[in-house]
C-alpha cells in the first residue's frame, strides 16, 4: 500500500515538474522570440527569462530533495546518493527512489516469508 502511495506522489510531481521545466522552457521561448519587437533588448530579455527559468529549475529540485528526504525511513548511503542525483536531475533521481523503495519493500516481504 505504501508504495502505491509514493508512486501517486511521485508521478504527480513528476508530470507538474515536466510540464514546468520541459514543456513551458522552450516553447514560452519560442513564443517570446515570435512576439517580441525590439531585436537589440533580445537578448537581455531571454537571458533574464533563461536566469528564471533556471532558478524555478533549482527550486523545484529542491523541493523533490525535500519530498525524497521525508520519505526515506532508512537514511542509508543508497538513499543520499539518490537526493545527490535527485538534485540535479529529478526525473532520474524520482525513477531511482521509486524504484529502491519497490525493491526494498519486496526484499522486506521475503524475508518476513522466509522467517516463517
């Protein structure tokens, strides 16, 4: 049950930070490239746009850290390894949690088998 649980969280957050940071950063560029008129304040504008752009990036990594943080019971090596690469890549960093808890609930389960 739990697993199905971080499974809903995570791909939610995962779809709004896709949606966020793949979709709306190169396509609202792209828009803003169409409308603006003045050519030589361009590229002022795009990085100042690209500077924000980054920071929600950085922001949002920060909060998926936080998310991954709370929900490891087990503080191992394994689970700060994945909050490094969640850091800065949180698509491969939710898919490796997900996939660690899975593999640790199963390995919980077996062994409570064996036990009996």
């Amino acid at each position: 049950m739990r697993i199905q649980k971080l499974l809903t969280k995570y791909s939610i957050l995962l779809l709004v930070y896709i949606a966020l940071v793949r979709f709306a950063q190169p396509y609202g560029l792209k828009l803003y490239y169409s409308i603006y008129s003045n050519p030589e304040m361009m590229a002022e504008t795009v990085n100042t746009i690209q500077s924000i752009i980054t920071a929600v990036t950085f922001i949002i990594n920060l909060i998926f850290v936080v998310f991954i943080l709370v929900d490891s019971k087990q503080k191992k090596v394994v689970d700060w390894l994945i909050v490094v690469i969640t850091f800065f890549s949180a698509e491969t960093g939710i898919a490796l949690f997900l996939i660690w808890q899975i593999y640790k609930e199963l390995n919980n389960k077996y062994e409570a088998q064996q036990k009996t």
